[in-house]
C-alpha cells in the first residue's frame, strides 16, 4: 500500500509531547536548571523519540514559536531532527501590563546573532489578537510588537506568519504600509470570511486551513475557501490544538489528523485529497524556500495547467 506523504505547516511539537504526558520537566534542563544525567536527559530523549514515531508520515513540518524563550526551548528539543524547520515568533499573547518592549525586542536580536539557526524558515507567530487584549494600553503595544516583527522579517528577508484574531481590519491596514512583506505572508488558522480573504489576496498573502474547517459552525469559511484560489491555500494542524471533527474522540490533536482537513478543503474545493497536499507543498515552498534547499527536490506533481486553474 501506498503511503500517504504529509506535511504541516504550523505545530506545535513542544505543547503536543505536554498534552501527551511527556515533557513536564524538559524546560528545566533546557534553561539549564536540571541534571542532565537524571531524569531530564531521558524525558527529553522519549520526546524525540516520540515526535519522530508522530511524524514519521511527514516529509516536514513547521514548528511555530511564541516569544524568545519559547524558541530556544523548541530549538534546542528539535533542531536534530531534519523533518522540524522553526518560526521565531513574539505572539501578542507576551504582551501584558509592564510588558518592556526595548528589552525584548534587544533579546531577540541577540537570539539571532548568538545561535546559528540554519533551519529557521520564517518569523511567527506573530500579529494581533484582540480577544486576549482587554484594553487599549495593550491593544497598542500589541500593534508596537507587530509593527517591530514585520520589520524583523523585511530585514532578514523572511516570510511572515500571522496569528489574528477579533483584529483583522487593523491587522490589514498595518500590513498595507509595508509592501516588502506583500506576497510574504500567511495568515495560519485562517477563519475568515470572503471579505476577509479578499484583503488578503489583495496583498498576494497566503491562507493556511486547521481542523476549524471540518466544524459545523463555518459557512462563511467554507465560502471563503471555495472562492480561493489553491495556490493560496496551505495546510495546518495547529496541533496538539483544533481537532477535526472526524477525530474528536481525541481531546489532543495529532499530526496524522491533518488527513481529515485534508479531506475537507478537498470535498469543497471538488478535488482530490492528493491534489490538496500537492498545492499546499507547492505553495509552502514558494512561501519557504528554506525548505527546498534542505531537502533538494520537494516539488509536487502539478502541472502547469492545474496550477493556474
């Protein structure tokens, strides 16, 4: 039989081996707190060991990050495994009360000078989230933390990937002062409208779909991604987050289950399931092309005529 090849653009491999029981004090070690001949060692070795067993259908995955601290962690867990390829992300969610902005924004430059991070394909996740945002102070240091990693990812010439939520107009207007980044972006967990989606293509950006997709409560989104166009289309778990509905009878989200969304975007879009994982790897490796480069040659078969469908 056949093996179906996977990928995924946007997980979250740290948080999926907590949810499974592993991990609960690899952070200790990594931050230098615990004994690497003890307990740590071995905990962090069946992480691996058990990433590997879950991603061993994945020609590659990208391993989304949150802030400074949340990226050396993942880094230093995953950076041997040549699937893995890392966003270095700065989240709204950091942003709190007090939150030092000049301070951060100087330990994530040093981050960058001090690590050689060959796999770091992109910067995210980064954006707006105004559900989280419980007042203006915030609302605007939010935009302050964004604005700083779009530049972030101009100056290294990276693509961008966009956490929005309850902040899209905002999130649209601020990416329309920075033309460098147009034909950048993905915009991951995409839930949307065909509003919403006409804004983006406007700026050439991207759509990655999750498990939200196979929802009951989505008749907008699923107008939305009838109207898109594939070659804006990727996929995504989110995992250990956004079960597909086929899968509920887990509470975790595994990396296999993108097959369910897969299967969705391919009964809305009228295709085969293949023809999705095509244009999403497709679509990925224009949008990384870090990817390619590790890997060699990673294009699908598509022909030019479906393509440009």
């Amino acid at each position: 039989m056949t093996r179906t090849i996977l990928h995924d653009t946007h997980i979250h491999l740290e948080l999926l081996l907590e949810k499974l029981g592993y991990g609960q004090n690899f952070r200790k070690y990594i931050f230098g707190e615990g004994n690497p001949e003890g307990n740590n060692l071995t905990i962090i070795s069946e992480g691996s060991a058990k990433i590997s067993e879950l991603l061993v259908n994945h020609q590659f995955v990208i391993q989304s990050t949150v802030s400074t601290s949340n990226f050396y962690l993942v880094w230093q867990l995953f950076k041997s495994n040549p699937k893995v390829f890392f966003l270095l992300g700065s989240h709204p969610e950091i942003v709190k009360h007090g939150f030092d902005m000049d301070a951060y924004i100087l330990e994530q430059s040093k981050l960058l000078e001090l690590i050689d991070i060959k796999n770091l394909c992109g910067i995210g996740e980064v954006g707006l989230d105004y559900h989280i945002a419980k007042s203006d102070e915030l609302i605007k240091l939010q935009k302050v933390l964004f604005i700083s990693q779009i530049e972030v990812a101009i100056k290294l010439d990276l693509p961008l990937v966009i956490h929005c939520r309850d902040a899209f107009d905002d999130l649209i207007e601020i990416l329309k002062n920075y033309p460098a980044i147009w034909g950048k972006f993905l915009i991951h967990c995409f839930t949307g409208n065909k509003q919403n989606l006409q804004a983006i293509l406007a700026l050439n950006g991207f759509i990655a779909l999750g498990g939200i997709i196979t929802y009951s409560n989505t008749t907008e989104l699923i107008e939305a991604v009838k109207y898109c166009p594939m070659s804006n289309i990727m996929i995504e778990t989110d995992a250990p987050f956004l079960v597909p509905l086929a899968n509920r009878e887990n509470k975790v989200c595994l990396p296999v289950y993108i097959e369910s969304t897969v299967s969705k975007i391919a009964e809305i879009k009228n295709l085969q399931s293949q023809d999705i994982l095509d244009f999403s790897k497709h679509n990925a490796i224009q949008l990384f092309p870090l990817i390619e480069e590790n890997f060699g040659n990673l294009q699908p078969y598509l022909t030019e005529e479906k393509i440009n469908e």
